[in-house]
C-alpha cells in the first residue's frame, strides 16, 4: 500500500499509474510546477519504490540555502511571499515547505496532492478569520446549525449544510458572535472545514457522508483523528524543531507535571498558518510565533491556582503577566527557550523534554479513486 511509503523518503512522491504516458505524465507535473514557481527550488526525478514508479520531488541546493536545517518559516521572506496571500504564492510556500522536509510525503498522483494543497489553503484561510473563547466544557455553537446533545455532543439539524455550519461556529465575522471551544475541538472543525471544501468539488458523495455523519454523531478526538487525518513523523524519525507545512495540525506538550492536570492546560493544538505563524484561536489579530508558543505555554505553571470551589486552575492574566516580563528580559528569555525547544517527553512522562512534538497531523486522501478516509458503521 502506498501510504505505508510516508515518512520513508525526503520530500515529496508522486505515483505514476500504469498505462500512465511517461513524458506527458512529467511534462504536465513540471509545467504545474513551473505555473506555480517552485521550478527554480525542486529537482525532479523518477524512481522505483517497492515495485511502483514514483516521480521524487526534492529541495535543489538554493532551497536549502534558504531554509538551512528544514527552517521552513525561513521560505516566506527568502522569496517573498509574505508582500501578497495569492493563492499561487501560498501553494508555493507549500510545495516547499513539503520538499524541504527530512519526513517524506508519498501521494498517488498529482491530483491528490493538489488536493492537499487546496485543502491546507482553505484550512489557513479559514483559521484566519477564526476566533474564539477558550471553554473545554463549552456548549456553545450557533443554534441555526447545530444542536447539542449528551451523548453524541454537537451535530447538524437536519439538511443544514455542513460547510456553513463550520463556518458560521468558527468566523465570529459572519456569526456575530464568539463561541466556547476548547483547542482540539476548534483544530478538528479547521481541518473539517478544509477536507469538506475541497470534496465539494472532487468527491461530493463522500462530502454527503461526511454530511450524514455529523448529523448523527460528531466525530471526535481518537475518531475523528483514525477518520480523516494521518500523522507523519515519530519519535525515532521526527520532524526538525522548526520544519512545519501551513495547514499542518500541531500539538505542544505541556511538559509541567502540575499545570498539566489542569483539563484544558496539557497542551495546545495549533494550525500552522505559514511564515513562522501558528493560530491563536483565542486572539486571531496577534497569531503566535513558535517562540512565543512556548513561553506561553511555560509560564501556564507561574499561573496555577486553587479556584474558590477547591479546584486547580490557571489564572490566565498571571500568565500573560509573566510572558511579558520574559519577553522583556533576554537572559530569561533564552534560558526558557532552551527548555522549551526540545522534543517533548513520551505521553506520561514529566523528565526534561521540552513542548515540541516529533509528529505533523496531515490530511487523508479525497479522490473516488484513492481515498483513504474511513468513516466506520460503529461510528454513526
């Protein structure tokens, strides 16, 4: 199976099916390429993995000037993407933040990963008009989309259509209003909304099932995460500290014993936006740097106290106290960086790793043809 191929080869594989024309098939890909500007920063080339021909897609010598050791927030500025959010420099930044990566990504042809593509554009558009109140146990969505039910959590009325739904529960632009998530929740209505977009318009009966499914029971956690999106990455073969994709779903570890107890505070799900930018889904005019994640997620500790009904909680105003005094003080700055920015301790485990996760959350594939997204009977 292919997908059994991820993590094992650099940059990108994109599968040539048999009978497929071998130069037709590479002149398309490479005019594809060139249309959207990646020629100069990639070498292509065909090769055979475990029996199947693959063209392989890797960084040239200028990209790793550009992004030494995977930097991918590095690519933005180097060839200047951040002056425009056209949808062509945004699948440029990308294309090569794919190729530069160490952790391979294989896809079985050229339409699924432009598919990806699509689908992390419309995951980063999205999460920039996101914002929201931080609620673990918040049952807030708008009632016109949504009805909250005990055991099967938030689903659709009946024929209200799923993509608005996300929308209206995410963008308080369009809502008028903003509405109680916690981080994982908000993550997975994100890269919902991405996949249910772009099977609109590739493979609308798997849309309609995605449709049936949330009308019914919300996918969620452990669920929603075996349904519709793949990790990539591990521990003994992990993404390089800085070396993110935009659209890529994140977690950091909060890697304090104590604060960590407190529901909600164990660690953050993110989006990465691109340009070094990750969502703060609480604030979405100030996105955090990776940098100012993790000393965000640090001070969480210096913010442990006793609630007036006996419970542990985290006074959030004491947190962004401390960030600022850090930010404000390059010693403590660097000497919390240099906890923070390490590959977190295995789950359970409080030693000396930092936040960071080893592992990327990418999206599954939507063509009728290859699809691997796995909706179970035992799950409607």
């Amino acid at each position: 199976m292919i997908e059994k191929l991820q993590n094992e080869h650099v940059g990108l594989n994109i599968g040539i099916s048999l009978g497929q024309h071998d130069d037709l098939f590479i002149d398309s890909v490479n005019a594809w390429f060139d249309e959207i500007g990646a020629t100069p920063y990639i070498y292509v080339s065909e090769k055979n993995i475990n029996y199947s021909r693959f063209l392989a897609i890797e960084a040239s010598d200028l990209l790793h000037s550009i992004c030494p050791n995977s930097d991918t927030a590095l690519i933005a500025s180097a060839i200047s993407l951040e002056g425009g959010l056209s949808s062509r420099l945004a699948a440029l930044e990308i294309v090569l933040s794919m190729v530069a990566s160490p952790v391979g990504r294989v896809f079985p042809s050229i339409e699924e990963l432009q598919s990806n593509i699509r689908m992390r554009l419309n995951i980063v558009e999205i999460a920039m008009r996101t914002e929201l109140n931080f609620n673990v146990e918040g049952i807030q969505r708008p009632e016109t989309y949504w009805i909250h039910t005990k055991n099967n959590g938030f689903i659709l009325h009946p024929q209200a259509p799923l993509i608005e739904g996300l929308e209206m529960a995410l963008c308080p632009s369009l809502s008028g209003n903003r509405y109680s998530f916690s981080c994982q929740r908000a993550t997975e209505y994100l890269m919902l909304y991405g996949i249910a977009k772009e099977l609109e318009s590739v493979n609308i009966s798997l849309l309609n099932k995605l449709q049936s499914q949330w009308e019914t029971r919300a996918l969620v956690a452990v669920n929603f995460f075996h349904s519709l999106l793949t990790e990539l990455g591990s521990m003994s073969k992990p993404f390089p500290a800085r070396c993110y994709t935009p659209g890529d779903r994140v977690w950091f570890k909060n890697p304090d014993d104590r604060s960590s107890n407190v529901v909600g505070y164990e660690g953050s799900w993110v989006i990465y936006l691109g340009a070094g930018k990750f969502t703060n889904l609480w604030d979405s005019a100030t996105p955090h740097t990776l940098e100012s994640k993790c000393i965000e997620i640090f001070h969480w500790r210096d913010g442990l106290t006793e609630s007036v009904n006996g419970f542990m909680t985290i006074d959030e105003d004491r947190v962004q106290c401390e960030v600022l005094k850090t930010f404000s003080n390059t010693g403590g700055k660097s000497e919390i960086l240099r906890k923070m920015l390490k590959y977190r301790d295995p789950s359970g485990i409080y030693g000396d790793g930092g936040c960071l996760d080893p592992t990327r959350d990418d999206l599954r594939w939507v063509h009728p043809e290859t699809t691997n997204i796995q909706i179970h009977s035992d799950f409607i």
